[in-house]
C-alpha cells in the first residue's frame, strides 16, 4: 500500500470567539455562492461574471507581536458559484513573494467543501473534499475525496500577476444525484497560505471563517465549514438576434484589439467580515498523514 506522509502547517486554530459568532449548529449561512448563469472560462483570469458574487476575505489571525487578540482583514478572497453540473471556484491572493516553484505547497490557497454539509469529524462523504492549489500551479493532496485531484475531473487554473495570483477552478458534484438549487447550503471555507521569504516554510495562513468556537478544525472536520447559500445569478441578457448576411463589400475592417490588462489594483477589505470572523492565533502545527 502505497504510504503518503504529507508535512502540511495548518493554522492552529485557537480559542476565544467574538460576540457575534455563532453557536454550533447554528443555520444561518455566513455567504452566499451565484448561479452561474454565466459560466466563468477557468484559465486563471478573474471574468467580469465574479465582480458580482459575494467575496470571502482572509483575515489574519494573532501574529507574531501582539498574539491571538489581533485579527487583520486582509485583500486576498475567494468565491463561489453553482449550477446543475458542479462548483465554481475562485481564489485571489496577494502575495509579494511568489517562489519559482513550490512543490510542498507553501504559497497556495486552499479550499475546503462539504457538499452535503456533513457536520462529521472528518472529511468521508464523496461530497466532502479539498484542494490546495499552490502559486506555481503544484496540488497538495491532504484530506477528504481525492478524485477531485485527478487531472480528467473538473477543470483547474491558476495565473500569476503582479504580486497576487489567481487560482479558478470547476469540479463537478462528487455527491452522486446532488441536485442544487437555490437556497441549498453547503459547507465551504477558504484558507491562504504565505511563506513571505521563500525558504519553504509558511509564515502567515490567512483563513476566511470557521462554524464555531466548538468546531475549529477546518482542516480535519467538515463540523467546522460553515454554511454557504446558493441563490440566483445574475441575469442573462438575451442574445441580440442575427442580422441577415450583409454584402461582403460592406463590412468594415477593424484591426484587431489586444487585450486590456489584468486590474491589479487591490481589493478593499469589507469591515463587516471582522465581526463575523474567529479570533484565532495562526501557530503552525504539523500533521502527518494519510494511508492510502
Ligand atoms: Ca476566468
Ligand atoms: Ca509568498
Ligand atoms: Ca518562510
């Protein structure tokens, strides 16, 4: 049996919650995920149709001088739309330090799924899944169904800009006869990982939100994700219909037009996350595992 030991420093989440954080099984979702009524192109590039889905910031949680109490929100964000078919993702993360290549995974986002929202103490329903998508374009492979990793499941993307990069994704429903609809929750978290000087070890991980309190253990439980809803996308406006031929001599010839530049700009943070967020401390812990 082939034996897999993955070094993989999560965030160790620790402690005290804010006032506004939830109870355990609480059901209101936290954020919700658009109908793809238009289908985002998974090539790394952030298409206009995610301008209008609800982003999910990483805050930082404690760092090294004033420890647990302080929470930063951070630019870096994912996204999240549904249709029939499967999951769109979309992760954006400011990094000024992008290695050259990254095979354990240090610059990375990763992104965590419980499709039928399991609750569990682990990550073994086929719905329940994960997947770190490193800078480089490198996959780490650490919990939950690992057939979302195969290279003919759903599509993967990733695009390196000007100090942030882009990590899109498209993985179909691994929850046989799932069948989404508006108003269905699922389990999400999205967690970004930073080794800020390159020597292949991460510093920061920045994480969107846990359940609770008693379920922090994004990484491991599936109890901890919480709840995303699914509501309509945008509308779709109506293709114009096709004019008849036009004699050829008629057409005019336009030069054909390059691109326009990826915006760069970054994004401003919503003040509204930190009273939604955890307090944690980002200690790195080790785990070792997994048995295949
Ligand atoms: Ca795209
Ligand atoms: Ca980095
Ligand atoms: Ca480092």
């Amino acid at each position: 049996m082939k034996k897999t030991v993955f070094l993989l420093a999560l965030c160790s989440v620790i402690a005290s919650m804010t006032t506004s954080v939830m109870a355990a099984g609480e059901a209101a979702a936290r954020a919700t995920a658009s109908e793809a009524t238009i289908k985002p192109v998974i090539d790394g590039q952030i298409d206009a149709v995610w301008n209008d889905v609800e982003k999910m910031y990483g805050g930082i949680y404690g760092d090294t001088v004033d420890g647990a109490e302080n929470l930063m929100i951070v630019s870096s964000y994912g996204s999240l739309m549904w249709d029939d078919e499967g999951l769109y993702l979309l992760g954006v993360m400011y990094d000024q330090t992008i290695p050259e290549s990254d095979e354990g995974g240090r610059n990375s986002i990763d992104f965590w799924v419980s499709e039928t929202y399991t609750l569990d103490t682990a990550y073994s329903a086929p719905g329940d899944w994960h997947i770190c998508k490193a800078s480089t374009g490198e996959e780490v492979y650490y919990t939950g169904n690992e057939a979302v990793y195969d290279k003919n499941v759903g599509q993967k993307a990733v695009a390196v800009y000007d100090e942030y990069f882009v990590v899109e994704l498209f993985i179909p429903w691994q929850t046989e006869g799932f069948n989404p609809e508006v108003g269905t929750e699922i389990g999400y978290t999205i967690s970004f990982n930073d080794d800020t000087d390159v020597d292949g070890e991460r510093e920061i991980c920045s994480l969107w939100a846990v359940n609770s309190a008693d379920s922090i253990a994004f990484y491991a439980e599936t109890l901890a994700l919480p709840r995303v809803k699914f509501v309509e996308g945008p509308a779709v406006e109506a293709e114009p219909e096709a004019t008849p031929d036009a004699p050829a001599e008629d057409v005019p010839v336009e030069a054909p037009v390059e691109d326009a530049p990826v915006e760069t700009a970054p994004v401003t943070a919503d003040a509204g996350i930190v009273a939604a967020a955890a307090v944690m401390a980002a200690a790195a812990g080790i785990v070792l595992s997994k048995k295949h």
